[in-house]
C-alpha cells in the first residue's frame, strides 16, 4: 500500500528530527562479508553493525574505566 503525501511528509520530518546518517565507505569485498557475517547471524546489516559498534563502544569504556 502506497503512502499518501502527507504520511510521506510526517515520516520525513519524523526522521529528520530523530535520525542522523554516518555514510562510511568500505571495499566491496569488506562490505560483502559484513553483509554475509549479518545475514548469518540473522540481522538486518543496520542492526549487526549498530551491535558491532556498541560492542566496540563498550569495551572502550571498560577499558578507560579500568584505567
């Protein structure tokens, strides 16, 4: 079911006031395996990489804290 204009309109305010966009680029053979590690694991790329980097992100903090 297509979305009228004005739902069209309110999803894009809606993500423009909650989201940001992080354009990285990678090597295609990068990117590939990524895509291959998430599907995988059974998740979206966006959620395999957001866990991946909250990972990242949380042992950086375990390792300034126990500093």
């Amino acid at each position: 079911m297509a979305l009228t204009d004005a739902q069209r309109k309110a999803n894009d305010k809606y993500l423009a006031a909650k989201y940001e966009r992080l354009p990285i680029s990678y090597s295609k053979d990068f990117c590939a395996a990524v895509r291959a590690a998430a599907e995988a694991s059974g998740c979206s790329l966006a959620g395999y990489v957001k866990k991946a980097i909250e990972a990242q992100m949380e042992r950086d903090k375990e390792e300034s804290d126990a500093e």
